[in-house]
C-alpha cells in the first residue's frame, strides 16, 4: 500500500468522527467519535513514521503512536467514569438532557 492510501484512510475516519461527534446526542456516541479522530491522527504519524527516511523521524513516530494511545485509552476511563457517575445520579447519559453536573 502506499502513503496515500493510508492518508485516505486516515482522513475518512477524522471526517467520520467529526460526524459523529456532531450529530450523536448521547455521551457515550460522542466519546466514539473522539476516539475515531484520535485514531485517525495516530494512524497519520504511524504512516509519516514508516515512510520516513531517517532512522530519528521513525524512532519519534513511534513514540507519539504510543503516547497518543495512551493518552486516549485515559481520557475514555475519565470520560466513562464521569458518564457511569452521571447516569447513577439522573438516569441518562444524553447531552441535552444533563442539566446540572455537581454532587
């Protein structure tokens, strides 16, 4: 495959997330949506990182794959410890329904 194909990949699942974040009510959708545009920007240094000429440029898309990674994997427990929280208290998880947020 070339670099290109991987960009037109990439570039459907950012436009995919955009949309999914837009247009879903639920909190739960959205964070799918994110999580899409994070893997999208992954998979873009992931695909710079393979088809770099220096040994320095490879070494360091690699280490932002991995960082990107974890970062997403911290903000979904956040996210879904504060949507499991939520939904305790009122009953939903839809965006336009959650009124007040504090204990």
């Amino acid at each position: 495959m070339t670099i290109d194909m991987f960009l037109i990949v990439s570039t459907l699942l950012f436009v995919l997330g955009i949309a999914t974040f837009v247009t879903k009510k639920s909190a739960i959708a959205m964070l799918v949506g994110i999580e899409l545009m994070i893997n999208a920007a992954a998979l873009n240094f992931a695909v710079f990182a393979r088809y770099a000429l220096s040994e320095a440029v490879r070494v360091t898309g690699t280490i932002w794959v991995l960082f990107i990674i974890v970062v997403a994997v911290a903000e979904a427990v956040v996210v879904l410890s504060v949507m499991i929280y939520t939904y305790k208290n009122q009953g939903t998880t839809e965006m336009d329904q959650l009124t007040k947020l504090h204990g």
